[in-house]
C-alpha cells in the first residue's frame, strides 16, 4: 500500500474517531460538572486532550502529504512525528491537572450522584470502542497514528475506571473512590504518553532505528564484491517507515561503478528494508587526493570506523 493511499485511510478513520470524541467530550465535561464526579470530568479532560490529539494528527497528515519544495527537500515528513511528540507532551500536562485536583478531594471528598454519573460513563465507554475498532488496524502504520490509538485507548480504559468507581460509590456511599480513580487515570495517561515520547524524540535526533543494527549493515555491504571499505555511514527515520541510509563506500579501482551501486541498493532493501540509500563511490586513490590537495577528511572526524576487508 502506497504512503498516499495509507495517509488516506488514516485521515478518514480519524475523522470519524474525532466526531465520536468530542461528542463524548462534550457529554462527560457537563456529565462530571452536573454530578459533581472529578473522575467523570477527568475522562473528560483526557478526551478534550484526545480530541486535540486526533486534530492534530488529521493536521499532521495533510501537511506530510504536501511536496517537497527547495526548502523543504524532504517535504513535510516531520509534521507528523512533531504531531506524535506533542500530543505525548499534552498527555502529561493533563495527568499533572488531574492529579492537582484529585489531591485537593481527598481530604473532603464532595458528593457525587452516581445515577447520571454511570449513564454517562456507560455511553462513553461505547463510544471509546468504537473510536478504538476505527484505529485498530492503522496502529502500526505510523507512530502518529499509534499515539491516537493510545489516546483513545486510554479513554476506554479510563471510562471503565469512571464505572468502577461509580458502581463503588452507589453501593458502599464512600465517594473517596472518585479522587482514587481519578488518580488511577492519571498514571494511566502518563504511561501511555512516555513510549510516544521516546519515540518521537529518538526520530526527531535522528537516531538509528531500533530494529537496524548499524554493524550488521556495514557487514552486509562488506560481503559485496569489489566493496572494499565503508565509512561515515548513517541511518535515521524521516517518518513512519521512512528509513534513510547515507555511507561512503571505497571499492576496488577495477569494479563495474553501476554495478557495485545495483547491489548494494538491492541488498540494503531486501534484507533491512531500506529503500531510500544515497551511496557515494570511492576508490583509495581518490582518498589519497582529497586529503593530499584539500586536506579533506573524506572519511569524517565523526562517523562510525570504517571496516575494512582482512
């Protein structure tokens, strides 16, 4: 499936995730303000945030679908790791909200009428599921798409914590079970927002990707006929399945150029995966020119070892 197509499922599927959202959204700010429950106007925070999340992720999609330009020359690729990163960044500040206002119940936890409270929640709870079973096989198209998944993820499990507590307090008429399951939310929001910051921040500096082994690729390359060394080689994500390569490859003075480059782009994409590759051919007498007459460093003061043939 083509990166366009998928960017237009994703935008469609997050579309209607995003009407179900603030359609609850709506439903549990004035449910949780009616009721007096703090962990029914929690799920409704954690989904004001997920209604932003979606939004900006629908926004993020566009952007990347834009060309590239002069400026630009991978285009708006970034825009939805940027999305990814954000949206982990407003996880965080609406778990601290919480947490500063389930401390101040706890003390004297207020009334809450729990009747409207679970029949909010309930509805909530059907409406999470859906959103869910909409982004569920998009997850693991990109890390945009699955900090959404989370985000609504987090909303079910959250409204399945605003029941529990509900059904808590109309049977034993303790209304401390509110604040606890407020703060129960809370750490749940927190944990789903720290692998998306990891994530995004890993892609945002460029490091190589958790499932490339540097060693093993310059290996692989080393098998190749008439490849004789590889240095200052690089491999970063521009996105979601976008993974980019760069090495200097020194090879024999005798080889078949086109040859050697046909090889190597072909063994990088079947075995890593990678197809995008900008490999620049060298011979040793061209080393010793560039750092004779221009004092060039063509194998760069910091880029990995080159490994050479024994």
């Amino acid at each position: 499936m083509s990166h366009a197509h998928g960017r237009s499922k994703d935008k469609r599927r997050l579309a209607m995730a995003l009407v179900i959202t603030l359609a609850l959204l709506v439903a549990e700010v004035v449910g949780g303000i009616l009721t007096g429950s703090l962990a029914l106007a929690a799920d409704g925070g954690h989904m004001a945030s997920d209604a932003g999340a979606l939004g900006l992720s629908l926004g993020a999609i566009w952007l990347a679908s834009r060309p590239a330009t002069t400026r630009r020359t991978f285009g708006f690729h970034r825009a939805e790791i940027l999305a990814a990163f954000v949206n982990s960044i407003a996880l965080v500040l609406i778990a601290g909200y919480i947490f500063w206002q389930a401390g101040s119940r706890f003390g004297d936890p207020p009334e809450v009428d729990t009747g409207p409270m679970l029949g909010i929640a309930a509805a909530g709870l059907v409406g999470n599921m859906v959103a869910v079973a909409l982004l569920f096989d998009r997850r693991r198209h990109s890390l945009n798409m699955r900090s959404a998944f989370l985000h609504v993820i987090g909303d079910t499990v959250a409204s399945v914590g605003v029941i529990a507590a509900g059904v808590a307090m109309a049977v034993t008429g303790e209304y401390l079970f509110d604040p606890l399951i407020s703060v129960g939310i809370g750490v749940l929001i927190l944990l789903s927002s720290f692998r998306i910051t990891w994530e995004s921040t890993q892609v945002l500096l460029e490091a190589t990707p958790p499932d490339v082994n540097v060693p093993d690729v310059q290996d692989e390359m080393l098998k190749l006929a008439h490849v004789r060394s590889v240095h200052d080689l690089h491999v970063w994500t521009v996105t979601s399945g976008f993974v980019s390569l760069s090495a200097h490859i020194e090879t024999s003075s005798d080889c078949d150029a086109h040859e050697v480059l046909v090889n190597l782009r072909t063994m990088l994409a079947r075995t890593f995966k990678i197809e995008h590759a900008t490999l620049q051919l060298e011979t040793r007498a061209l080393h010793e020119e560039l750092e004779a007459c221009c004092g060039v460093d063509t194998k760069g003061t910091h880029s990995h070892h080159a490994l050479h043939h024994t």
